[in-house]
C-alpha cells in the first residue's frame, strides 16, 4: 500500500538546482533513508515532503487519513513550553488527556479538587482504555532518559532538546514518521536504543542520517541525490554501496558510447551542405540528444584534505592528577595520562559526564581546580567544537578563510592559496563568493572543519565532528585521519567513524574515574557487554549464596528451643518417669490377681492409657532431643 507519492519534484534556489522533476514513493512498512553529498537539497526534500516548505513544481500527496510526524535536525519549541507541554504537542484526544492526567499526578496536589479531578481523569482513562497508550508513554521517556515534566525547556541542552522532539514524534503515534539527523546529539547508548525501536517497528519511515550501522540496521531502501536525480536502491547501505559502483559503471559506459558516437555523427554533421535541406532532421534532433548526454560530467570533485601538521616534539601533553568540579559536585577525578606522538584516542561516555570538560582543560579554555596539564613546546591544537559556525552577517566564504590565512602549506611543503584550499574542500569559485548563510547545513560544518586544519595543528581534537556531514566526506574525512601523523582524540557517535580510527578509548562514567580500555568501539562494547554478563552471572550467584545461607539460617533458627519448649523438654523427663513407675505399680496388682473383676479390667484400661501417654510423651521428647 502506498503511504506517499511524490510526483515531478522541482526545487531551486536562485541558480542553485537542488532536483529537477524527480519522483519517487514511499510504501507502508518501508524505511526509507535520502543520502547525497552536502548541499544537495536532502533536508530541503524532508521539509516539502512533511510540508513545510513549497517545491517550485511537482507535488507531494499522502493517502487519506495518514498521520505524519516529523523530526526536525534542530528542534524548536513553543515559548514558554515545558517538558510535559512539548512531549504532549500532538492533536490527539488520547494524548491530552494523558497529558491532563500526567499535569495532576505532577502538581501532586492533596486538596478534594485535585483529589476529584484525578479521580475524574481516571474513569476517563479507563472509558478510554488510555493506559496501554500511557505505559507507552512512560517507557518511552524513560528509555530516552526523560523525567522532569516541569522543567522549561529553555533550560535543555541540545542533546536534551533532541530527546523531548524524538519522544513527542513517537508518542504522537504517527503512520509515517520523517526524520532529519536523528541521531546528532545522542549519546551512544540511546543512539543504539533508537536503532533498536525504529528496526524493531512497524512504522513507514522516511529519513536523512550520516550514521552508516544506523542506515545498515534500519533501512531496506535508499534514494540517492545525485546531479539534481533520484536513484533508488531498494536494500540497504551494504547493498546501495554494491548497486552505485555498479550504476556508475555503467554510466560511465553509456557516457563513452555517446562520445564516440558523437565524434561520428559530428564528423556527418560536418560533412553535410550547409545549404542542403535534405539532410535527415531526425538525425539532427538525434545528435542533439546524444550531445547533452555525451558531455556528461561524471567526474566527482573528489575534496582533498590535505594539510602540513606542524613537527611534533618528544613532549606532546603530560596530564598530572587533574581534577574538576562545579558546585560541589565532582566531574573529573583525579587523572593522570602521558599522551605519545601519532596515538588515536576515542572518548565515550554519556551527555553530562565531563567529556567537553575534559577537552576544554587539555587545550587550555578551562582550569582544572588541582593538578596540572604541562603542554609540549611544539604541541599545537586544533579544536573542533559542536559549535555553530561563526562568521560576520552579509560575510563571503573566501573572506572568512582569508582572516586565517591567505596562503596554506599542504604536507608536501607546497603553498597554495587560499581559494585554491576551497577548492580542494569542494567549494567551487562560484560558491566561494557566496555568502556563507547561503551554505547548508553540511557545507558550513565542511567549512568549520576546514577553518580548523588550515592552522596546521599536530593535536587535533574532533568533538562530534561526524554531525551533518555527508558519506562522502565522512570516508575523505577518515582517510586524512588514519594517515594523520599527529595525536588524535575523537568524541563522536559515529560507530562506523569510531572502529575505523581509534586505537583505544578513554570511558567517562558518571561518579567515577576515568578509565582507558586497549580496544576500538566495537571492540569496548564486546567487552563491556561481557563484563555485564559477567557481574550479572556473579550477581545472581551472590543472590542465590544469600538465599542458600538465608534458609540454612532459617533452618537452625528452628532448630533452636524456645524458652517454653526448653521447659517442655525438662518437664517431659519427669512426666515420663513418673508415668513408668505408675504403669509398674499397677501391672504388679495385676500380675498378684488379688482384685476383683471391675478392679482387674479397670487396672488393665488404666496400663493400655499409661501406654500411649508415655509413647506421645517420648516421641515429643524426642524431638526436642534431635533440635538440641
């Protein structure tokens, strides 16, 4: 069933031809992700399909009845709004009174009309049949870490904020959900949680993400933007990968046919009277066609990252018990590391647990409040922040590289300029005199990227640096990396960005020291999984220990005597004893026969109930023997 249609898609900005007359469907069930280099329109795509923006031609329809939710890159919320009011956003009769019920239990008020309503709300919710929908709810925000309902969201950080659009998109319940960068400003745990949800639903997903596992584990079918096209790959990114190689060879074919077919019909073309009137229009039109096609250009502008790294000496950073902490809370523990030439570091760890802290100490931006960080001479940083771009209103790209240097020394000791630099990174002159709020997303963090290595550092420090980048860049970007000769620390969710480069990792957990595993990404998780196992094998061995010693201390707890069954046990001994010598007393009148019938029988009667006194008594004694 066809959940979305778009038909002859035209978008343009200005000059700038985004995609021209491009169609494609979306089916139920199908989860579906747009790739292609930066700047190539795949956000712009997103907004007119979710209808936030206008195409130039063409149009977008939805079947009937179809519920979209989209998830914006940079989420944006209402002023004012709350956690509670944001998650809650949707247009859905459910939802608000979910959302009412969650306002009472929040406001926790003890007066008889809080106490009424909340009774109200619950025969509601009942009539409704709302609690499946708000366990829902409830697992949703606790899976993405969301508890305070009253905070402003204003107060949120971006990672925060990313949270509280994601949980408002998947609890608005929604037939087809669009997604922008989901995964940007995730820590890593929740990115593989959310890979987890959107693999394991039924949901119609349309999305654009750099992430490579999460396109690998997520979609079954791929578009790609290329030269203002659509092509369609109906598998995922291991599958998109094989059919492009092969669609680009055989273009690249096609395109080496049309040229030498032209050559012949151009050398007819040539040969033909101009005044002739004969000459075969059907062919002319032909040779016009093969034309166009023949001078396809299809070689890619490939971006060259390539750049001098300043000469490293023996001393590179020395780290000596540093230590940091803000209100009285304790972010970084004592630390202590000596960092060597060429080594490549990760850093994981969740939002908030001291990373960013960490970085801003080792370059300088930050004190530590003990301890001390001594840099080597010639140890030089560059530092790539989640920050946004920063440049002056109304400034031109070439300007803003020219205020840091108007000439670069690439790693072979050659000196170009500073467009010629651009050029490499894949900013054509046309672009470089372009105003820099022009650039999209991708194409200003390619730019910030570029504003960093032009300063020739040999301490790079990359915090997020995947973000919005494109998958060609991101291969680019990795292969300068791995052949990068000076030290590296990586801060990123990127699994694929992760295992390709790091050698070892430092781990930040909240509340602890920071730790440093000899593994890559993949490699951590393996292990960390299984000392998971482990503790929790060691774990329920413990539980089981304390079950066995709880029972065996049950076990000699009643084993012990009571005070009153101690004096039973002494009572009993002379009970018994007393008992025995009545029994003899009474068998020895029996035995002389000197009674009378009556007194006979009754003396017989008197013996049989002695008996089965003394055995009760015994056996009771007995065991209270045993427990003493």
């Amino acid at each position: 069933m066809n959940y979305l249609s778009v038909e002859n898609l035209t978008k343009s900005f200005g000059e700038r031809v985004l995609f021209d007359n491009i169609s494609f469907g979306l089916a139920q069930g199908q989860k579906m992700a747009l790739v292609g280099v930066n700047g190539s329109g795949k956000s712009t795509l997103l907004k007119i399909v979710a209808g936030l923006e206008t195409p130039d031609s063409g149009q977008v329809s939805f079947r009937n009845d179809i519920h979209v939710a989209f998830l914006e890159q940079n989420p944006e919320f209402k002023p004012g709004d709350t956690v509670l009011n944001a998650v809650f956003d949707g247009d859905n009769d459910t939802l608000r009174l979910i959302k009412a019920y969650e306002e009472n239990i929040s406001r926790g008020g003890e007066d008889q009309a809080s106490q009424d309503e909340l009774s109200s709300l619950i025969e509601k919710m009942d009539a409704a049949k709302a609690w499946d929908y708000e366990s829902k709810v409830k697992e949703i925000l606790g899976k993405l870490n969301i508890h305070d309902l009253e905070q402003p969201v204003a107060e949120l950080s971006g990672g925060q904020k990313k949270r509280v659009a994601i949980a408002r998109v998947f609890i608005e319940g929604a037939d087809v959900l669009i997604m922008d960068e989901p995964t940007n400003h995730l820590d890593l745990d929740l990115v593989e949680w959310l890979e987890s949800y959107l693999s394991r639903s039924n949901l119609t997903l349309l999305l654009v993400t750099h992430d490579r596992w999460f396109l690998e584990s997520v979609t079954n079918s791929i578009i790609e933007i290329d030269r203002e096209q659509v092509f369609r790959y109906d598998g995922n990114y291991s599958y998109y990968l094989e059919k492009k190689a092969e669609r680009e060879m055989q273009m690249q074919s096609e395109v080496e046919k049309a040229r030498n077919l032209m050559r012949k019909e151009l050398d007819w073309i040539r040969r033909q009277p101009k005044a002739r009137s004969t000459k075969a229009k059907y062919r002319v039109d032909a040779f016009e066609d093969l034309k166009v096609k023949a001078r396809q250009k299809l070689e890619k502008s490939e971006m060259e990252l390539d750049v001098s790294a300043r000469r490293q000496g023996k001393k590179v950073i020395e780290v000596t018990d540093i230590q940091k902490s803000f209100d009285g809370l304790e972010i970084i523990r004592p630390f202590s590391y000596t960092f060597k030439r060429g080594e490549k570091i990760g850093i994981l760890g969740k939002n908030g647990v001291g990373k960013t802290t960490f970085l801003n100490m080792l370059t300088g931006k930050l004190a530590p409040d003990a301890g001390e960080v001594d840099k080597g001479q010639n140890t030089t940083f560059g530092y790539y922040t989640q920050q946004e771009l920063r440049f002056k209103p109304g400034q031109k790209v070439i300007d803003l590289v020219k205020e840091i240097a108007e000439v670069i020394t690439l790693s072979d000791g050659s000196n170009i300029s500073a467009s010629q630099f651009l050029n490499h990174f894949q900013f054509p002159p046309k672009v470089q005199h372009d105003f820099v709020d022009n650039l999209s997303g991708g194409e200003k963090r390619r730019l910030q990227l570029m504003q960093v290595l032009i300063k020739n550092p040999n301490f790079l420090i990359l915090d997020e640096p995947t973000n919005d980048l494109d998958l060609i860049t991101l291969g680019i970007l990795e292969d300068f990396l791995s052949r990068f000769q000076g030290c590296l620390l990586i801060v990123s969710h990127d699994r694929y960005f992760m295992d390709r480069l790091v050698e070892h990792v430092f781990i930040f957990e909240k509340g602890q020291p920071i730790k440093d595993y000899p593994f890559n990404y993949s490699q951590y998780r393996d292990f960390a999984e299984a000392q998971k196992e482990e503790a929790q094998k060691e774990a329920a061995d413990r539980k089981d220990q304390e079950k066995i010693k709880e029972q065996k201390v049950r076990a000699e707890e009643k084993t012990k005597l009571s005070y009153k069954e101690k004096q039973e046990y002494e009572r009993l001994e002379g009970e018994i004893e007393k008992l025995e010598k009545k029994k003899a007393l009474l068998v020895e009148k029996l035995n002389a026969g000197q009674g009378s019938f009556e007194e006979l029988k009754q003396w017989a009667d008197e013996i049989e109930q002695i008996i089965t006194l003394i055995e009760g008594k015994e056996m009771r004694w007995l065991e209270l023997s045993d427990r003493i």
